[in-house]
C-alpha cells in the first residue's frame, strides 16, 4: 500500500510538473508581445484584450471541482496500473513461481525416498509451487490418488490467487476511459450551458470543449497501455501455471512407492 501512494504522488507531482511547463511555454513567448504593446497603451491608445491561458492546467482548474475531482481520479488510475504493471511483471516469473533451487531439492529427496526431506525444502522456499507440493506431501500416507486430488486443489488456488492479482490490472484498464467518458460528458454539459446564455463566451466555449477532448485522450492513455500489458502477462502467467503442473506431476510421480523416512 505504501508503494502505491509513493506511485500515484510521483505520478500527480509528474503530471504536475508537465502541465506547468506546458503553460509556462505560451506564456514566455507571449511576454515579448505583452511589452511591444506597452508603448501604444502608454500614449493613450487602448491595448487589446489579452487571450486567456488555455493550457492543460487550465483546462483542468477551469473544469470546475467535478472535473478537479475526475482528473484526481484519472491520474489516481494511471498510478494504480502502473504500480500493478511492476508488480505482476515482478511476481509472475520462473524464478519467483518455480525456482529452480526448489526443483533441485525435492528432486534429491524424491531421489532418497526421503518425503521429510522434501517438505523442508518447500518450507525452506515458500512460494506457489511449494505450497502445491506441500500438500501433496501432507498426504502422502492416504494413497497416490488423494494426493493428485490435493495437488489439483492446490494449484487451482494458487491459480486464482495470481489470476486476482492481474484483475487489478484489467480493473484499471476498464475504469478509466469510463471516467473520461464521464468527463467528456461533463464538458459537452458545460458547452451548451454557455449556448443556452444566447451570447457565448467563445473562450468559455472552447475551454468546455477542450476539457471533453482532453479527459477522453486521458483516459484512453492509461486504458490502452494497461489492456495490453494485462493480456500480455496473463499469457505469460499461463504458460508458467502450466508448466508448474507439469514439474509438479514429474516430482510426485515417485510417490506410488515412496516410503516416509522418520528423522
């Protein structure tokens, strides 16, 4: 949990920083203009009307605090897939899921007959292929069949527990062009509420215009990435689940003869 909040400030203060810089720019190219005009305005002419910023910041801050609140959300998203994306591509790996180590240590013991010998391993090694053969071993004394009836019990769950882990990923790739769905709906809202005044403010106008565009494009950045990082390591976490399977069966195939040595 710290990792994600360390993830979605890094996240707010870069896009932060981003959106400055981006209004920054319009603004020190405008300067030159803004001191040429001085001279006219000084000698009793009427300097003309200075163009509102129309930035990122300012279409965010001139959104209003629903629009605040769905950017918070966005960027709130876009941590969260982040931080998800790191974390799954971490844990769904051949090292973490079936470490070689682990294979090496039970196959000496399988090869000694000795089951107490192969449990320590698991236990010296925790992770989800040692949790799966922990329970084969757990019942070693009730028959080779009990123990492929525990083995496939184990791995479904140690399946659904990476399998949940990813959903946070897909989670985050549907939520968030729902919220810039909803802002661009928040926006085509506020467009015709400056129509309905039967003078429009032009600017006003394309700000609200510029807000629906802008929350769809955001949305659409953190979906599209997301979504394709979810697929890929889902496969990849199903070609490891398979592959756990099968070392699992190859290491308990011994087990039919296999007699339990007592320290």
């Amino acid at each position: 949990m710290k990792r994600l909040v360390m993830s979605m400030f890094v996240c707010a203060c870069l896009t932060g920083g981003a959106a400055l810089a981006q209004d920054a720019a319009p603004a020190a190219a405008e300067a030159p203009a803004a001191v040429a005009e001085a001279a006219p305005a000084a000698s009793g002419e009427a300097a003309p009307k200075q163009q509102s910023s129309t930035g990122f910041l300012a279409v965010v801050l001139g959104s209003g605090w629903l629009g605040v609140v769905l950017w918070l959300a966005l960027f709130g998203c876009g941590a969260a897939a982040i931080y998800f994306v790191v974390d799954c591509s971490i844990m769904i790996r051949p090292q973490k899921l079936m470490p070689q180590t682990l294979i090496d240590k039970v196959k000496a013991g399988m090869a000694e007959g000795d089951v107490i010998k192969a449990i320590k391993a698991c236990e010296s090694e925790p992770g989800p292929m040692a949790n799966i053969l922990s329970a084969g071993f757990s019942h070693v004394e009730e028959g080779f069949e009990v123990i492929q009836e525990s083995i496939g019990a184990a791995a479904d769950l140690e399946t659904e527990r990476i399998m949940q882990r990813l959903t946070w990923i897909s989670v985050c790739s549907n939520l968030s062009p729902m919220l810039g769905l909803l802002g661009t709906v928040q926006g085509m809202i506020m467009c015709f509420e400056t129509l309905a005044t039967g003078a429009p403010d032009v600017g006003a106008l394309a700000l609200a215009i510029s807000q629906a565009l802008w929350t769809t494009a955001g949305g659409l950045a953190i979906a599209i990435p997301a979504i394709t990082f979810y697929y890929s390591i889902r496969n990849n976490a199903n070609r490891l689940i398979l592959r756990m399977e099968a070392m699992t069966m190859e290491l308990i195939k011994d087990l039919r003869n296999v007699e339990v040595v007592s320290d």
